[in-house]
C-alpha cells in the first residue's frame, strides 16, 4: 500500500502485528525512491490509530536501530502491555538490523509477532529479497513511501493549504514547486511560509504571496554572488560577498552557501537539471557553464583551502572569503590560480 494512500484513507491500512514503512520501486523504475516526511506521517498515524494519547507512556515506545540492540526491541515487543489493549513499538533505520544475528534474531521475531504488540518498522533501503522483508510481507502490512512525481506534488500542495482554510491557484503552485523542488519537507516548508505570509485574512495563495514568501534579501544577495562568479565580475561579486557580511551572515556561514552552491551545480554538471529543483538548477545554470564538471571540482579544492584559513587563528576571515569568491570569478583557465589583480 502506497502511504499516500494510507494517509487519505477513512479507516488507514488493515489492522497487522508489523507494519514496514518502506522505500518504493515502481514496475518500471530503475531504482527505488523513499520520502522520509511520507513515512514520518505514517508512523504518526499509525501511533494514534493504536495508542490513546494520554498512554502513551506506557503503551508505545520508540527506538533507532542503531543506537539499540535488536534484543532490546524484541524484548519490548515480548512484553505484554500494561493498563493498554495494544503495545506500539517503531523502529527507525531498521535496514541496521538486516545483517548478521540481528537479521536472524529480528526474523524469529517476524515470523511468530506478538498479537499484543504493533511493531513498525521504518526502513529508507530494504532488500526485497531478503527474508525481513518477505516475512513483513507475509505477516504485516507494508507502507511504502515513494518520492512524489509532480501531480501527486501538486495535489499535495492543494491538499496542505486546504487544511488550513487556503486555496491556491495554478500558477502559484507551479512558482511553489519550481523554487522548493520534490522534496516533500523542503515543499512543506515553503507551504508553511506561503501560507503565514499570506495570513488568515488571505483565503487564495498568489504567484505575488508565493514569490515574495519564498525569498529574502539573503538569499537574493547569494544568487547576486552566483551570478557575478559567473559572469566573471570580480567587483560584483566581492560586492555581494560583502552585502551578504552587512546583513550579518558569518563567514563559516558563507562558506557553507558557497559549498552548497557549488555542489548543486556539481549535480547539474553531472547528473542533468533533474538533479536538483528546477529553481535552483536554472540559477546555477550559468555556473556550470563557466566552470564545467572540472573545474567545479578544482573550485570545491580551493573551497577547501579557504575553508582551512577560516578556522585559523589569526587569520581575517573576510578578506580570506573575498580572496576566495575573486579566484573563483577570475576568467582564468585554471581556478585554482589566483587572479592577476584584485577588484
């Protein structure tokens, strides 16, 4: 069962000891795809279906599979429940137990559950083929959690703001999806602010709200520094270096956009515009042009160096990021030499 489905269903997936909240792989895809805020909702669904809240501490008890002993969790889900019809137990990063003893001792488990204990298991890489899974399979439910695909985003989109009292209309939610990509807490976020900004007294969400909800000057000012690093403006972009300093952004901080930039634009050198949200991959766009998959790389080394004399004592952090974004905008062959002048 998909767990979009499950969370839209009236009465959620039948009744079972075991429920794997599980990655996805559809007939034709090439690999299987997991979205960690779908399977989040899943779990806390399931816990309210089987927990009454204010037993909570007694009645459900939650675990991560690598910080516990696979012993430990069963041991749990053994016990009968107190002062409760059910005992709810979830396991988070369960594929840590699909190795070894822990997988052997896990399927005893699966094989005979306890009927007194709901057991979840929230596994983002599964085997398919491995006797976890078969035995979740033949003795529980399985909740899989797909990355959604663009119609399933906006229906997503239109479902979350209705909730709040909002609607939106299509071009906003196109605007929307294009600036926080797929996502699913990255586009929760955005719905989050859209929807703050626009205020209860605002029942439709704009292209206007969306647009101006979605950005800041900050954010603004990194694109400005994008854009000059790759038009080659040494002065432009030590400019906006400094605006961003001005607006009170430290230099670690600035480091770490730098970085992030960079790595984006790495993904699109190499993987394609799909590779990130569409938003992001037309702003680097220009970037990847300038540098290529090359010299991107040359770029993350004299990332590093800069990243180095940030954490020196002694050392004036500013001028060694305008050292930085003036090599990186320099129209030389070789990045990692520095410009000829400064700006």
């Amino acid at each position: 069962m998909l767990a979009q489905d499950f969370l839209k269903a009236p009465d959620g997936a039948p009744e079972a000891p075991i429920y794997l909240v599980c990655s996805h792989k559809g007939e034709r895809a090439k690999r299987a795809t997991f979205e960690p805020l779908l399977a989040s909702r899943a779990v806390e669904r399931l816990i309210r279906r089987y927990v009454d809240p204010s037993m909570k501490d007694f009645a459900y008890a939650g675990y991560h599979a690598e910080e516990t002993d696979v012993g430990e969790v069963i041991e749990t889900c053994q016990t009968l429940p107190f002062l409760a019809e059910r005992r709810v137990t979830a396991v988070h990063g369960a594929e840590a137990y699909d190795k070894g003893s822990a997988a052997k001792a896990l399927a005893a488990y699966l094989a005979s559950p306890n009927p007194a204990c709901v057991l979840i298991l929230v596994s983002g890489v599964i085997d398919r083929r491995s006797k976890i899974f078969k035995l979740c399979q033949e003795n529980g439910v399985l909740l899989e959690c797909p990355v959604l695909r663009e119609r399933e985003l906006n229906l997503w989109v239109h479902d979350e703001l209705k909730a709040r009292d909002k609607r939106i209309n299509p071009a906003a939610v196109s605007e929307l999806l294009e600036r926080a990509g797929a996502r699913l807490a990255d586009v929760q976020n955005a719905i989050e602010l859209v929807s703050g900004f626009a205020g209860a007294s605002e029942p439709e969400i704009t292209l206007e709200h969306v647009r101006m909800a979605c950005a800041d000057v900050a954010e603004d000012e990194v694109w400005a520094l994008t854009d000059a690093i790759a038009e080659s403006d040494m002065g432009r972009a030590v400019k906006a270096l400094r605006m961003l300093l001005e607006l009170g952004k430290a230099e670690i901080e600035i480091m770490g956009t730098i970085n992030w930039l960079l790595k984006t634009a790495y993904a699109v050198a190499k993987d394609g515009p799909g590779a990130v949200a569409p938003f992001q991959a037309k702003k680097v766009r220009p970037l990847v042009d300038k540098l290529g998959l090359r010299k991107i790389r040359d770029a993350f080394r004299l990332c590093m160096e800069a990243e180095v004399m940030l954490r020196s004592t002694g050392v004036n952090r500013a001028l060694a990021l305008e050292l930085l974004v003036v090599k990186l905008a320099a129209p030389r062959q070789q990045p990692g030499r520095p410009a000829a002048s400064g700006s």
